[in-house]
C-alpha cells in the first residue's frame, strides 16, 4: 500500500474521530441542559450509546467482509471468462487457413485484426483442384462469443461446399439456407466468395451483401458487387455472380466492412492505388492497406466506433505480358458450374455454351 494513501487515510480516521467526539460532547451537553438526567440516567444512555456504535461497527465489519469476499470471487470469475477468451481466440486463429502458395504468378496475403479478443471476421482457401482456389471473406453480424460461435458452422458449410466444386453462387445459396436453418435469422452473414482459376486466367466471384472487392488492372477497375443478399437472412435467397478475366499485373483485394468504415471518406481504390505505385508484393500491398484501416477514425461522429479488420489481396506478377489485355472481359455466369475457357475460339460449358474471350498469354 503506498505511504502516501496511509497517510491520507491516518489523517481522514483522525479527523473523523475529532469530529465524532465534538459532535457527542455537544449533544450531551444538550441532553444535560434540556432534561437534567440523573447520574444513572446518564450513564445508562451512554452505555447505549457504546453499544448501539459497537453494533454498528460490527455490521460495517461484517459487511465489509463479504463484500472483500463479493469482489474475490468476481475477480476469479472474470479471470475464468479472460482465460476462456484468451482460449477462443487462439482456437479462432487457428481456424484461419494458411495462405496458398505463390503460382503461375500469383502471390497471396491476408490480415485480420478483430476488436476485441475474438470477432466475427474470418477468412478461408480451399484448394478444389490443382491450380484452382476457392476464397471466403466473411463477417458475421454482432460482435464477440456468439458472433465467434457462429464462425465455426459458417467455416465447416462452406469447405463442405466448396469441395463439391460448385460455383459460388451455388455455394452461397446452399451457405445462405444452411446458416438460416441453424441460426433463424440472428446472425447472418455478409461474405463474398471468389474461385480463381490459375490456369485459365479467370476469376469468378459471387458477392452476399458484403462490401464489394476490387479487382485493379494497369488501364481498369472492376467492383466485385455482383451477387444477392446476406447469407442467412432470407429465405430462398439466390445469387447471381460474374465471370471477369485477370491480367498481369492485376490485384485483387477483398476487405470487411471493419476497413471501408475506418477509410471512411477516401475511397478504396485510390488507397489501393497509392499502395500499388509503391510498389511491392501482395503481403507488403496487404500490409499497407491494413495500416491505413488500424490508424482510420471510422465514420464520422462516432467516436466509439470499433470493429474487425480483414484484408485479402492477391496480386499478378508482371512477366513480361503485353497490355493487349488489360481490360477485363465479363459476362454473367449462373449456370451454376466454375467456368473454364476452353481457348481460343472455345466456348464455356458452365454458361451454356455462351462464347468466351480467347484465353490470355501466360503471366
């Protein structure tokens, strides 16, 4: 205990017990003045008065007691939630993927900074064939344990899903009706699902109320806003996604809201493209964007405002390619199947025999 609170606390009790002995002599001598006991009677009302402040100090001893006792076990219980907490958040990032090998050119990074000890953000990479990834960027509605608890339904549907090869608007319509069964509505769940083609040069991506990824090109920009409403919250809810071609020296990044709303006022693609002037690799560009969203304020006039960051980027290394193709090719895509260009000339089977660009030269 410092000396300075000691003596504090010795110089209050002293002055206390001057005040109380004051306050007393007066009182008797009132006592004495108007009502002129006898001896007797005045000793008997001093005994009562020692006793009724003995009782008193016992109660005040007692209860301070069990509230020392009171504060104890709240502090043993908060250490047990702490401890509990400090567990889930481990077992949360353990559950986030690790990142996919750089191949024909492409290099991954990803981030995520929840609020508190554990959040409702989270991402994942399935490998469904050779070449060919399926990524999820995801928030959960609210914060904290439930938010968490629904993380690991969400991640086990969509590898489920997404190692049947379907398509992500398939993926999300199945995730959307799966995560509404279990949880009625409460949370639901803003994602966004992409399957890149490494060997085709495609992305195919399908977007649930999340907000929308970047895919910028050296001459173009493409939103990622194609797709339906937040997975989980309607009921036969469906989805539409898009087929867009990816070039050297494209990058692709796709963020939860926690970043757009600390970047609150500076669009995305201009943060991305001053990143990108800079130079670097996917985790330096990743990091970048991700410095910037921890050191936003937030929407304006919400001083209070806090939520989790995610950040997933993956660039095209330049080889060398010609700028021939640096607009990106679209079309819609809701057959259901992750299309393949067959080449040049060729059509894609999962679009309905639907003609398709020629595919690009190499990275």
């Amino acid at each position: 205990m410092p000396i300075g609170f000691t003596r504090r606390a010795l110089a209050e009790s002293a002055a206390a017990a001057l005040g109380g002995y004051v306050l007393a002599a007066a009182l008797e001598a009132v006592v004495i003045r108007w009502l002129q006991p006898t001896e007797w009677e005045l000793a008997w009302v001093s005994d009562l008065a020692l006793a009724v402040a003995l009782g008193v100090a016992v109660y005040l001893w007692r209860h301070l007691l069990a509230t020392r006792h009171e504060l104890a076990e709240r502090e043993r219980a908060e250490i047990v939630v702490q401890t509990q907490l400090s567990l889930a958040a481990d077992i949360q990032r353990r559950l986030l993927p690790p990142l996919p090998a750089a191949a024909n050119g492409c290099e991954w990074a990803a981030a995520l900074r929840p609020a508190g000890k554990i959040g409702g953000d989270f991402y994942d990479f399935v490998e469904t064939d050779p070449d060919m990834w399926i990524v999820l960027v995801a928030d959960v509605s609210g914060k904290g344990i439930p938010a968490a608890m629904a993380l690991g339904s969400l991640r086990s549907t969509f590898r489920a899903l997404a190692r049947q090869r379907l398509a992500p608007s398939q993926i999300l319509g199945q995730l959307s009706t799966a995560f509404l069964e279990d949880w009625q509505g409460m949370p639901y769940v803003t994602c966004i699902v992409a399957a890149f083609n490494l060997r085709a040069h495609t992305l195919v991506y399908s977007n649930a109320g999340h907000p929308p990824g970047i895919l910028l090109g050296p001459a173009h920009t493409r939103y990622l806003d194609r797709g339906g409403p937040p997975a989980g919250l309607l009921s036969s809810a469906t989805f539409d996604q898009e087929l867009l071609s990816v070039h050297a020296g494209d990058i692709c990044l796709l963020v939860s809201d926690g970043v757009t709303e600390a970047l609150d006022g500076v669009p995305l693609e201009h943060r991305l493209r001053a990143a990108k002037v800079r130079g670097g690799s996917a985790e330096e560009l990743c990091e970048s964007v991700m410095t910037q969203a921890l050191r936003g304020d937030g929407p304006s006039g919400d001083a209070t405002w806090d939520d989790d960051r995610t950040v997933v980027v993956v660039t095209v290394r330049d080889k060398g390619g010609d700028d021939d193709h640096a607009q990106a090719v679209t079309h819609d895509d809701r057959s259901g199947a992750i299309p393949v260009p067959s080449g040049p000339g060729g059509s894609d089977a999962g679009n309905g025999g639907a003609p398709v660009p020629a595919a690009p030269q190499p990275w």
